[in-house]
C-alpha cells in the first residue's frame, strides 16, 4: 500500500532522534517531494499535537528556529537545549554536529 507525503513526513518526523535536527526542506525530500516544504510546514502546524510529533527538532535551511519571539521560538528552543543541542551567539545551530542524516533509506526514496 502506497503512503500519503502526508503520512510521510510524520512517519520521517518520528524518526529525527533527540539532540538532531532535520529541516523542513530535508523532511520534504525524503518524503518524495523535494518542492513540499511549505506542505511540510502546515503538517507539522496541524498535526505535531494530535501526532504527538517532535516538531522542536524540526529547524529552517539556516540552521534557526523559524518561530517568532513570544510565538513558540523559546519554548523550541528550550527543547533543543535540553536534548543537549547548543547554539551559537547568533542563535544558529550547528548543523556540522546536529543534521540529522537518517541510516537508512526512507520509502525507497
């Protein structure tokens, strides 16, 4: 039975262990859409809770927190720190140390 990107990328979004960080754009490519990012940001925006997904460790190209100040940024960020992520005076992170990079191939793709 084939899977939805949907269903994809929360199956993906499950799989990012705790102190790594994948971005919208990776999630989109591994599901099979390489062009889905913005899909990726409105699965994530309605369904992180009902999903129970890890949303705090999905992150921007950039290597930042997309979230503005005051509208979830802290909350996220305290997430990543305490799965030991650390960021940089510039609030990036690293992603030399915390891209997430699965070990295996997802859905063949």
């Amino acid at each position: 039975m084939e899977t939805s990107f949907s269903q994809r990328v929360k199956e993906i979004i499950k799989k990012i262990p705790p102190g790594k960080v994948a971005t919208y754009g990776q999630i989109a490519a591994y599901a099979g859409n390489s062009r889905g990012t913005r899909q990726v940001v409105w699965i994530l925006h309605s369904s992180s809770r009902k999903d129970k997904l890890p949303w705090h460790r999905v992150v921007n190209s950039k290597g930042r927190i997309s979230l503005k100040p005051n509208y979830g940024y802290e909350t996220q960020k305290e997430l990543l720190e305490k799965e030991g992520i650390t960021f940089d005076k510039d609030d990036n992170i690293d992603f030399d140390r915390y891209l997430w990079y699965p070990s295996q191939p997802l859905f063949g793709v």
